[in-house]
C-alpha cells in the first residue's frame, strides 16, 4: 500500500494535518486503498485532491489518518465553497482564486491567509463532496451500495466503516483563545472574532448571543432588585415593571438582528450564498429520480412521511405532553402533602420540606425533557426527513413544544387555575435555580471532570509504554478522538430559550429571576466556554448568518409572555382593588392595554430594522456592482451584436 | 434636421412605432436634435440605438415622435431588463440573446416573440436609462441642469420640456381582448393571460386578485343569504358564520399566495432578478456623493427626511384623523336629528329620512378619502423620498391609516360605544352600497362618457377638416394622447381593502355584506376593463411578481377582524344569555376564544407553504442548474490552476 503514497510523500514537507479521520479497525485493505485514492486523487477525475497521510501509532494501528491539502488547493477550495474575505478596499467580497491579489492580507506565501478553521471547513466540504462515479458499493462491502452522485464519506459513516471525522486542535492558538477567553479575571467582552477564528461562526455566533443576552437582561435584573429589597407590592410599580419588560424584551430581539448582522457582515457569513442542501447522511429509501436534480438517487414518498409525522409522531408528542401533565398533578400532590406536613409539624425541618417537592419536580423535569430529546430524535430521523434543514426544523418543533409545556405547565396552573401568587414565586424560583445548577453540573462540570479522568488514565498508559519524546501529534490525536462530540448549539439555545421564559412569562411575579438569570449566564459563558475549550473535540466550523429559527422561538415567546404578563397583573389584588364595583370593567381594560401593547410591539417589529444603515449601504453597494459588471459585460455583447 | 435622419430612413421600410413622445409646443431645435441624436446614437456611444420618426400632422406640428426599435435591439434589450421566457424544455429562464435558440417560438425571423407591450416596457427602460455623459445641462435649456450619469428622460420632464411617454394601442389585439374579455356574456374566467400580454403583469395580476377575490368570497355570501332570509338571530349560527369568516379569511389570503406564484412562475416575473433602483423622478438635492454607487448625484439628508416626516406629516395626518372623528360625531348629530324628525312625523317620508344622513355621510366621506389622496401625495412627494418604493410606502401607510379610520370609525363608533347592532347594520349596509355605487360612476363611468364626449368633438373636428384618409396613424396617436393616464392599481386595491373591511370587520352582523361585495366584483371586474380599454391611454407593462404592500394590508386588516368579531359575538344578547350569572365568565371566554383564533391563525400562516410544491420544485432546480454551472466553472479553473 505505501507505493501509492508516493504523490503525497513529496509534498510532505509542507503537510500540515488539519483533519482527522477514522477508520473501522479491521477495514479492508481493499477499502482503504480506494478510499485513500479517491481522496488524492485529481479533481478532473472525480477526486477530492486533497493530501492523506496514516498516522503511525506505537501500536501499529493504521485506522487512523490525517488529512491536509495544499495552499493552492485550500485557495480553491475557499472559492469552491463561497467564503467571503475582506478586500484591500475594506469591502466584503466571495474569494475567487483569479482575485487573489485584491485581498486583504493576501499574498502567495501567506499560509495564514485562512484561517485553520477554515481550512478544516474546506477539507469538510470537499470529502463530503466526494462522490461515487460508476461504483455499484464500497469495495470489499457489498452490503454498502453506493449509485452515482452519493456521497462517499456518507455512505462510509452511515455503513460504520468510518468511524469519525474530526478537525485537530491548533494547541498554541488554542492556548491563546483560552488566555484571552477565560483565562484571566477581567470585565469585559468575549474574544468573539478570535472565537470564531478558531471555533467558526455558528459556535462565536451562539457566545454573543448568550453575552447580549445577558447583557440585555441587565437593566431587567437593576430594575427588579428594588422590588425585591424594599418588598414593593404596589401594583402601578408591577405594572410599570411588566410593562418595561415586555417592551424591553421586544427591542433587545430587534436589536439583536441588528448586532448579528454587524458582526457576521465582518465574518462574511451575511453574505454568502447558501449552497444547495445535499440529503442528510440518515435520509433513505428507493433508487429514484430527483425531480431537482435529475440525477438517480433514493427518493421517499412524501406522503409516508407525511403520514408517520400524523399518525404516529404527533400522537406520541401528545402522549408525552399528557404524561407531562400528569407528573404535574403528582408534583401537586407532594406539594400538598408537604403543606400538610409543615401545618402538622411546624418545625425548621418541616418548612425546609416545603422547597423538597419543587427541587424534586425541577429534577424530574430535567430528566423527562432529557429523556424526550433522545425521543425526539428517533422519531424525526424515523421520519426520514431529505433535508438536515428539514430534519432541524422538526426537531426542534418537537422539543420546543414538550420543553415550553413541560417547565411551564406547572406555573401556567398555579398562577390561572390555582391563583396562588406566593406559591407561584416559590416554583418559579426553585424551578430556575434548580434547572440552572442541574444544566450548570450535567454540561460542563461532569463532562470536565470524567475527561480529566481519562486523560490522567491516558497519560498513564502512555507513560507506562515509556513512549513520551516526539509523539506530540500522536499523542494529540489520540486523546482528542476519545474526547466526546459536541452536538451543536442545540440544548445551549434551549436552555437560554428555557430561561427567557422563566424571566418573562411571570416577570411581573418576581422580577428577581432576572438577576439570578444575569449570575447564571455570566457562569455560563465560562463553562461553555471551559466545554468548547477542553471537554469537547473540536466542532467543525459551519458558517452561518444568523442564529435561524431561535429567533422565531424567542419572539413567540416573548408575545405569549405579554399575555401572561397582563393577565397576572389583572389577577393582583391591587388592580382588582381598583376596579371594586365592576370586574368587568377590569378585565375590558387588561384586555385593551393587552391588545395595546401586542400592536405595539408589532409596530416596533417593523419598524426598527434589521440591519443597521451602514450595513444595507455596503450590501446595496455590492449589489449595485454586481448588477453593473452584469450590464457592462451584456452591453459589450450587444455592441458585438450589433455591430454583425 | 431633416439630414441627420438617414440612419433610420434606412431602416424606414420595417419601422414600428411602439412609444410616443410628446414634447413641449416650442421646444427649442437645438434640444430636439439633441435628443433625438441621444436616442438613436450607438450604445457604445451612450445613446439609446433606438429608432425614432417624427409624426406628420395636419398642421405641421413636430412635437410628437414615434419610437420604435429594430428586432434585434429589442432581443438585446430584453437580456438588459431581464426578460424571463419559456424555453423549449418548458423551463422558464432568463433570456439571452447568445441562447436565443433554445427559447419557445423564439425564430430569427419571428417578430412576435417578445409581445407588443414588452417591447415598450423595453423602450421604455432603455428611454429612461439614456443618461448624460458630461453635459452640463439640457442644451437650450440652461435651467435644466444635468450631471453624468443623470436619466435625460426624468430630467425633460420634470422640465416640462417632456410633456408625455405612453405606449401605443394595438387596436386590433385591444379589439381580440375586448371581446374574449367583456364583449361577450359569459361566465368563465378572464382572459389573464391575454391581459398580461397586453398591458402587463400589475394589471394582470390586480384583475387575477379581483377575481380570485370575488370568487373567495362567494362561500361568505352563500352562506350569509340564507341569515338574512330566514332572519336567523341564534347565536351559534352567528359564531359558526364568524368562525367560518375568519378561518377563511385567512386560508383565501394564503392560497392567493400560491396562486399568485404559478400565475407569476408562468409569466416569468416571479424569477426576474430585481433591476437596482434609481432615484424617482421627483427626487431633489444637492449635488453629493452616493455612498452606494460612488456617483455624483443629488444626495438628500436623511435627517432632513425624517424631521419632514415627524414634525409636519404626522401631525398633519393626527390632524385629519381629528377632523375625520369630528366629520363623524356631526354625522351622530344628523342621525339623531333625522330619528327625533322620524319619531314626531312617523310618516313615510320620514321612514326614508332614515337614511339620508348615513348617505351624506357616505358621500363625504367618498370626498374626503379623495381630498387626503392629493393632500398625501404632496406631502409624501414634499418629504423628498429618493427612491420610488419608499415613495410608495409612506404614501401607502398614510392613505390606508386615514381611509381605515375615515370608512370605519362610525361602525366602531355604533359597536362598541352606542351598542347599537341594528344602526350598525343599517349604517354598514348605506356605507357599503353607497361607496360601491360612488366608485363605479367616479371610476369608470364618468370618465368613459368624458371620453365619449371627447372623442366626438374630436371626430367632428377631424371631419370638418377633410382629413379622414390614410391617417389612421395621425388619428390614432391624437386622441390616445388625449386620453386620461392610468395612475396604477393604487385606488383598485384600495378600494377592495376598503370592501374586505366592510366585508370581514363585522361580518358577524351583517352576513349580506358579502353578498354585496360580491355583486360589485362582478360589475367591477366589467367596469375596469372597460376603463382600461377605453378610457384610459395605454400603460406600460410594469413586471411583478406579487401584490406587494397590500398582501400585508390585507393579512392586517384580517388579524383586526378577529378582534372585533369576538367582541361583537360576545356583546350578543343571546351569547350573553348563557352567561347569565357572570359578565366576566362572559368576556374571559370570549377572550379566550380570540387569542385561540389568533393563534389559529398564525399557525395556518405558517403552515401553508406560500408557494405550490410543483413551483418550488421548479424554483430549486433553477437554482440548483445555476450552482452546478458555477461549480463546473469553478472546477475547470481549479483544474487549470492546479496543473499549472
């Protein structure tokens, strides 16, 4: 097998291994030839072009290999998939190899003109997009099949022959980030550029929203801090807090598109053209043709699909949502029999049992919603969707439903069927807190703590092998592809999601949960900080522009938090008292100011737009070049044209 | 003068006229010759390449010419705009004149594959988009101020010195369409198709909405009759009726997307790439640097806008809303009066008396909805917009604000002030009927027996000079001139937005509202054509793909219903009834049943895709043949480069 190698051997010199990619122990040799091949192999005859090196263990495993690539081809690669650099005019334009030169800070010695990131994302891009020609399967896989057009990295991953790819940590950088990150006690903004230099967009992305967020939540937080020191109970303070709050949350959503849109303009995601949507790796069925494409590849019936999401996935979201229910009224129960309990006792002990069945509750919530999610998951993939984009929108449909009923539906009761206020502040707080320190402990710290573990039992086995000078890299891959995967920005959004609705949807109640979410997202930021830095390989980067249908999710929540505002405040003793011969009068003027402040915050939504001036100027003005080179080149045909 | 127009003598033999352009009476030679030379130049020279004549009257007038183009220039100019046409595979693609071949109908010799009123939509941008080079000013004319890269067009005529562009009828294409469209009596759809090739795709697409509408609303009316008949008065019915209403209302304006998607998809404007937009006509300024094209052009503070726009448009438009309410409580006093004159006289007269404040009050408020159209168009013009669409916007948001408040702010009034259903009734019914019948005669009848009236001076004139013979060309391009200009379907819309609120804002009330509206759609959609056949001078084809601000317009208009549905239901006496202990049991479920429905209604918005599965599918592979183009591309440059 070494002969084939030979092309790479002589660019060995300048190799830098970017990607990892593992094998199957006991892959067929057959296999691994073709697939390494296919790797190196010319673009002109269907190769990727890309530089592949096997990692050489002391054990003498050879699953395990590095991927690198040229300067050129990364170059290439870069116009291949659309990234967007900064121009010497400081403009944003899609990097194109024969405008090199116009580039900021590029020159043809310049290694660091991508980032590393960046070039992992390439390298990403052009294995997935290596593709089957007239194989029938995977060479010494019969069961494997493959047509032409498929995906071979795909079908390699979902047949188990490959085991992960993965991209390799950049140690120094890596360091610096940490530094610059977390490393020193300081007040003050997160790296973000430098974090998405190394980590990629949607990952930077996802920290400054979590740090606008938190940011945002501030004059929520001052506000509410008063209310809670001097116990004030007057209802026109309650009212003019809610009523802050609810515009407030309002314009911290707008203002959020604003700043997201700044900062990826700078990153070039804004302007990159969406690539089109290849089938996920999941997605099969029979051998058809593609009506898009044209091209032969396994087609499903919509209407099966259509049919397993009516028939049996909604019916089982709902089973679940009623389960959910029921663990409330049980919830209810023990809080009764705790009540009970403290009338009987009356003791230091018995008034601490009064929190034991909320703490109990907000665990059993964590554990379902956990639980749910491996649920979901199944049934969405069962569900066979094409698209990844397909597949994401029907999970988080799934889990935002279950997830909003499952934290809230309790409150929802003790505040409109139970009216009970003092109890509603009692578990709105124990649920915070409790899910906070849960999601604090079960993300990072566990995680931290069992990877320590192993890698002190790692650096054992290797010290007991006596093999410690100059296997740096094998060291370091080998201990970055034990540590676990991290699965996207998921359950971090889901969580700060989860928290908005805490702070929001009974902001009026107890204003305080702004401040406790302020302390927890400060801690956050740290431990997802801590996680992305030393828990978790490192994800690839994935350019994006926004942070996609969160924002949706967040502005529903933030309508449905102006109902529940306002029929709290109708509820309090102080408005009723306000109103003593007439509650209709009351409930006719809580549904008005209701009505009001919906059609405000509707107006303000268009209003205020999203983009910044100075962005729309820049993004007019590529525009307006691209359609005046478009004119320039039609009026030189038309003058040939008419000259004929 | 005469000398300088061999180039298109030449080329006399196949001249058709397509555009008029009428210049001042006396406009100086020396502009005329410069204008002309403009038009006809060669592109490389930065002229139009046009063909231009002048029109040989009777009394040797020279300040009408005709312009046309020869076959090729048009082809070239339809790349330019961006054309989209069927191709011979049934795809719709954008045309160019290098893959003219694989068009539907496309031959050399084929004068007919561009339709008559896309070759004066092309004239008429290539007029608009004849720009100066380094003239200072329009020669003779040194009032007229120019600078490079100023649209000559726009500047003669917002000199005057340009009294008028319009395209010519086709009398005998306008003959076909009249008799497929209202010569004969018929039931059956338009002929939307022939419509837009004849006048274009916004007036297409307004005729396509009216009817779409008027058979949407049949459902509405049927169901209704059988209230009025049988005078029905149980609540449930009532509920069940206003349910139905909004749930349909809401699924009619979603499915009208999806229509208004295949019409397009079919018409090719729905994948027209957006042209950049200029500076609109009126736009003014000092001269400055544009920070998105880098040109010398007129730049207007935006300050200055926005001071215009707070500080005299708003109050301006608070001030109408005032003078309206005030108009309105007058009217109160008249009803009173003529109920009080009913009550003493009981007579038969006095019966009728009845209705004629609400009548007046009709009328004038017909007069007042006019007199703020020309007072907002000053202001929105005065505020200086430079582009047209912001232009259109704020005068848009200013007439719906003020018509929604001057038509419906006595039904409001009635409902939930006085609580008077049967007023209401009464008052919905006069306002409806009156304000159809009012638009009808001020629409089309009036102007068409204007025209009648005109056209048969005219013809005596014509006789008594003994000139009837051979200039059919002369006679045809004075009276069209004559003809009133279409101003846009602005007022169309308006007037449907308009009937949709009497329609659906209390539907509950009044089910025959809908009836009505449906048997003035059908006289409409007669009454329109007829003024755009008859009475008005030709317009230009303007493309589009949708209906634009009024799909908003409507959805908006739909969302308020369901709001004051609900509440007219709960007001009933008999839903009321069933809530005999508790009023607020009463309005909490009423409450309830409104937030549900909104939620209903948001959802099915959502969930109905705004674009038939057949379409999107044709969209993405469009989309996917043009990445798969660029990829190709791309991939034989990085072949290139890495052999090198």
């Amino acid at each position: 097998m070494k002969e084939s190698w030979s092309s790479v051997d002589t660019l060995e010199t300048n190799f830098r291994p970017l990607v990892v990619i593992e094998l199957a122990k006991g892959t067929k040799e057959e296999t691994i030839e073709w697939f390494t091949k296919r790797i190196v192999d010319k673009k002109a005859n269907g190769g990727a072009q890309l530089l592949i090196k096997p990692l050489v263990t002391e054990n003498g495993d050879e699953n395990i290999y590095l991927v690198g690539a040229s300067h050129l081809r990364l170059l290439l690669g870069a116009e291949n998939v659309g990234l967007v650099k900064e121009c010497n005019d400081n403009s944003m334009r899609a990097f194109t190899y024969s405008s090199r030169k116009t580039f900021k800070d590029f020159a043809d010695d310049n290694q660091n003109f991508l980032t590393m990131s960046e070039c992992q994302y390439i390298i990403k891009h052009e294995l997935e997009n290596l593709r089957a020609k007239d194989e029938k399967m995977i060479p010494g896989y019969p069961q494997a099949k493959l047509y032409p057009g498929k995906s071979i990295v795909r079908r390699l991953l979902t047949n188990g022959i490959l085991v992960q790819i993965f991209p390799l940590h950049d140690r120094e950088e890596l360091k610096k980030l940490r530094h610059t990150w977390y490393g020193q006690v300081k007040i003050g903004y997160q790296p973000l550029d430098e974090i998405r230099c190394y980590f990629g967009e949607t990952i930077a992305l996802y920290f400054g929203f979590l740090e606008y967020f938190t940011f945002a939540l501030i004059p929520m937080a001052v506000i509410g801090i008063p209310y809670y020191v001097f116990a004030w109970e007057d209802y026109d303070k309650y009212v003019m807090f809610a009523t802050f709050n609810l515009l407030w949350s309002t314009v911290i959503l707008e203002v959020w598109k604003r700043i997201c849109a700044v900062m990826t303009y700078r990153w070039g995601t804004l302007l990159m053209k969406r690539q089109f949507e290849e089938p996920r790796p999941g997605f099969h069925g029979v051998l058809g043709i593609n009506p898009v494409t044209g091209r032969e590849e396994p087609v499903y019936s919509s209407i099966k699909r259509q049919l397993r999401i009516y028939l049996v996935s909604v019916p089982f979201v709902c089973l679940c949502l009623y389960f959910s229910l029921y663990v409330m009224m049980i919830y209810f129960d023990l809080e009764q029999w705790a009540l009970d309990y403290h009338e009987e006792n009356k003791s230091h002990f018995s008034n601490l049992m009064l929190y034991v069945p909320s703490i109990i509750y907000a665990v059993v919530i964590e554990i379902m919603n956990r639980i749910y999610r491996y649920a979901a998951e199944f049934l969405t993939s069962w569900e066979n969707h094409r698209l990844e984009s397909s597949y994401q929108n029907h999970l988080i449909l799934k889990v935002l439903v279950f997830n909003f009923l499952n934290c809230f539906a309790s409150l929802f009761y003790i505040a409109f069927v139970l009216f009970d206020m003092k109890l509603l502040r009692q578990s709105l707080a124990t649920l915070l807190i409790t899910s906070q320190i849960l999601n604090q402990f079960a993300e990072s710290l566990l995680p931290y703590w069992l990877q320590k573990r192993h890698m002190k039992k790692m650096k054992e086995r290797m010290h007991s092998l006596k093999m410690d000078t100059d296997l740096s890299l094998v060291e370091q891959v080998n201990s970055e592809k034990e540590m676990g995967t991290y699965l996207g920005t998921f359950d971090d959004y889901l969580e700060l999601f989860l928290q908005f609705g805490y702070v929001s949807l009974f902001s009026c109640v107890y204003p305080l949960a702004a401040v406790f979410a302020v302390l927890n997202n400060i801690t956050e930021i740290y431990s997802d900080a801590l996680k992305m830095c030393r828990v978790y390989k490192r994800p690839f980067a994935e350019p994006t522009a926004n942070i996609g249908v969160w924002q949706l999710a967040f502005e529903t929540m933030s309508v449905i938090s102006v109902v529940t505002n306002c029929i709290l405040i109708g509820m309090s003793p102080q408005v009723n008292a306000l109103f003593p011969d007439s509650k209709m009068d009351l409930i006719l003027t809580v549904a008005l100011v209701e009505h009001l402040l919906l059609a405000i915050k509707f107006v303000m939504a268009f209003v205020i737009p999203d983009k910044p001036r100075d962005i729309q100027i820049k993004l007019a003005k590529l525009e307006f070049e691209s359609l005046e080179a478009l004119k320039q080149q039609q009026m030189k045909l038309a003058a040939e044209s008419l000259k004929e």
